[in-house]
C-alpha cells in the first residue's frame, strides 16, 4: 500500500449534487427536532462537515448553538470556512477527536462509513462516552449503499483482468488486508449497533431511508460517486487520462446494465441511507 498522500477532496466535485446531498440532513435534522425533542443544543460538533452545508443547516435548526465542524480534509475545510467565516472548523481525524466539553450534540452526516469496520463503533462508542449522560445525544447518517448496482459496478470493474486499469488494483483483490481494498467495508446490521451503544445510552433510535433521486442519465451516477465512493478507486489508478477514461467507460457500461432507464428516458439511482439517534 502506498504510503504517499491521497488526493484531496473535491469540494466542487461534492457539491454538483448538493440539494439531493442535504436531503438526509434535513431528514435528521426534523427527527431531532420532532421525535423525542430534547432541549435545544448549545454545543454542537459537525463530525465530517465537509464543505459547510451540513454546518450550514445545523447553525439554521439552532441557531443559538456553538458549532464546531470537523473534517480531515484541508479542501474541504477551506471551502467551509469561506461559506461561513463566523464558524469554527477544525481539521482532525475523528479515529482520534475529543469533543470539547460541554458537547451536547455530536452530529455526522455521511462520514462513519469511510472509517473500516474494526474502527467504526469503538469511535462512537468513544464519542458518546464523551456526552453528558442524560442530556447528550449523538446522531448520525451514513449511506448504506455496498450492494447497490452502483458500487457492485465499482467492485466489479476493479476486478476486471487484462486492462489497461487492471495491474492497480492487483493488491486489492479478495482476501488481501483490507486496507488495501479501495472499497469501503458495509455498514454493520442495526443488531450489533444496538447492542454496542444500547449499554451506554437510555435509548437508541435507527431506520433506513431509501432515497430515490431521478437524474438525467448514467453518467450523472458516475458524476455523483465521483466526489464519494468512486474516489479511492480513481486513486489507485496513475495521472494517464487514457487509463481513468477506459476505467470510467467500463464502469458507465455497467451502470447502464444496472439501472435501466425510465420511459422519460431518465435514470432513476436508488441511495439507501442508515440513521442512528442514541441518547446518552
């Protein structure tokens, strides 16, 4: 596995979708506010903000709050602070952050799923050690996508032998260390998140929502991924346009074998999406 550093994010890339983007915020957002109403936060952390459109609806549901966004990306923190100047942003790895104290929402829109398995409950378990027993709560989204055609097609690609693409990810293939896999691990069942964080919070609320978004064509899905799953992938592969171009022909081709079109001749891409609201 290279040591050298990835590519940055794209906030740009991120925010060609940006209104489909911030439909499960809102989502997450009216639950907090509706179901189980606590008393309005004072300390909110935005773990994995991103580009500021998370933090931007969180300071707009509470707008007395103190925010703090979080993010490991430096592109994606720039693009944050220049849309909202007034807000602190902080740049860390959240396998490693501390909420400050006083914390009394911890909020994550699309980012637990980037961290691998083993990681992925221990730091929420931490994080919601870190709350207030009684009054803190910790919420969170994550795409709950790894067997959707749209990844499938990520995977399937990949592994395709004796292309121009093929050689980048011969140490990714099943049954390597799995920091070497480009694609990212499932999210666990609903069980084992319960009975991780049931111990340590008076209620633990879950549903998935199966967003339907409705886009031109295939090559809007692969424009979508590109700013997400679809990133490691394309970072495997060398700076060669001519490589990238025959890696993402392939993987539209797929995409189209995947999702027919409708008789408006639109595409319809199917984002099953996790929730998780556990209070402290």
């Amino acid at each position: 596995m290279s040591t050298s550093q990835p590519p940055d994010w794209s906030p740009q890339q991120y925010l060609l979708f940006q209104t489909p983007r911030n439909r499960p915020i809102h989502d997450l957002l009216t639950f907090l506010t509706t179901h189980q109403p606590t008393s309005s936060p004072t300390r909110i952390i935005d773990l994995g903000c991103g580009p500021g459109n998370s933090t931007s609806l969180l300071a707009s549901h509470f707008p007395n709050a103190t925010i703090t966004g979080v993010d490991s990306s430096p592109a994606m923190l720039s693009a944050a602070r220049k849309t909202l100047p007034e807000v602190e942003f902080v740049q860390a790895d959240v396998r490693e952050y501390e909420s400050p104290e006083g914390t009394d929402l911890v909020f994550s829109n699309a980012m637990f799923h980037w961290l691998r398995s083993r990681d992925r409950i221990p730091t929420v378990q931490r994080l919601v050690k870190g709350l207030e027993p009684g009054k803190g709560v910790f919420a969170m989204q994550v795409p709950d996508n790894f067997d959707e055609p749209s990844h499938r097609a990520m995977r399937e690609t990949a592994g395709v032998e004796g292309r121009v693409w093929s050689e980048y990810f011969s140490g990714s293939r099943s049954g390597d260390g799995e920091d070497e896999m480009p694609e990212l691990d499932p999210v666990e069942p609903e069980m084992v998140w319960y009975d991780a964080l049931r111990p340590l919070c008076r209620a633990v609320e879950m549903w998935t929502t199966r967003y339907v978004h409705v886009l031109d064509g295939h090559k809007d899905i692969v424009e979508w991924v590109r700013g997400t799953g679809l990133q490691p992938f394309l970072n495997r592969l060398p700076p060669d346009q001519s490589v990238r171009d025959a890696f993402l022909e392939e993987y539209q081709r797929r995409l189209e074998a995947g999702y027919p079109r409708a008789k408006d001749g639109k595409v319809l891409l199917a984002y099953p999406r996790r929730f998780l609201v556990a209070y402290r």
